[in-house]
C-alpha cells in the first residue's frame, strides 16, 4: 500500500488513543452519520473521522483498542 496527498498511513505505533464524539458534524446537513472518531497520535496530532451512515461506534472502539492498545 502506498501513501501519497490522497492517501495516509500511520503504524500502530504512532496511535496512541481513540474517541468517539456523538455530536452531528456541523456542514454535514440531511447527510446521516453517527458522529465522529478522534484518533489521537503518538506525536501530539489528531485526526477526525467522521462515521457516514449507521456505523457501530462501540465496535469500531474495541476493535481499534484490541488491534493498537500494547
């Protein structure tokens, strides 16, 4: 897989934690989504992603703690 200004790649050593926020996305209009996940990195930044459609939150979370948690 390669990585270039469309895409990105981060080693499950650079996650370190992961969020999930509720609240509706401002901009999203009549588009339905759950809410957000906030992946949070090793080096200080963080990444919003929002969760499109009818997405189980409480999976995505437990699988990412199962995959990146040491």
């Amino acid at each position: 897989m390669n990585s270039n200004k469309n895409n990105f790649i981060y080693n499950h050593y650079d996650l370190s934690d992961i969020s999930f926020n509720p609240s509706k996305k401002w901009g999203m209009a009549n588009i339905p989504h759950n809410g957000r996940l906030n992946i949070e990195l090793r080096n200080g930044k963080s990444r919003e992603f929002i969760l499109l459609g009818a997405q189980e939150e409480t999976e995505i979370i437990q699988r990412f703690n199962e995959m990146y948690k040491r």
